[in-house]
C-alpha cells in the first residue's frame, strides 16, 4: 500500500485531520489512543502496520498540538 502525502494550509488542519485519524482507529479497534499509545510503547501491542501508522499518528497529533499551544501563548 502506498502512503499519500497530504499538505495541510495551517497545523489547525492538519490537527484536524489526524485527530479523525485518531478517532477512525479508536472506533475500529474500541480503544482509546492514549491507552493504545502506553500499550503500544511497552511493548503490548506488536508492530502491525496498523499499530504503526496509529502510533506515528498520534505522536504527530502530539507536536501539533504543541505547536498551536505555544503559538497561541506567543500570541497573548
């Protein structure tokens, strides 16, 4: 399977998109990400592809939302 590569306008969008993301793979798989995210990095959760993809999502998730908060304190 190939990976598209999508540009987003601003990092609200694309903390929009992967927040979907997110939420797509916590509806299929009935867990949350964070507790995905604490199983995955310990080891639990193996390497298929699908743990992968949801684990650098959520790690992108994490530095957008680090960005807009710091933009918006800068912003104050």
């Amino acid at each position: 399977m190939k990976k598209q590569t999508v540009q987003y306008t601003s990092p609200l969008d694309a903390l929009v998109a992967v927040t979907k993301r997110l939420s797509a793979y916590e509806n299929q798989l009935e867990m949350d990400t964070e507790a995905f995210y604490i199983r995955y990095s310990q080891g639990e959760m193996g390497d298929d592809r699908l743990f992968v993809d949801w684990a650098n999502d959520y790690r992108h998730y994490l530095a957008l939302r680090q960005e807009l908060e710091e933009r918006l304190q800068n912003a104050a």
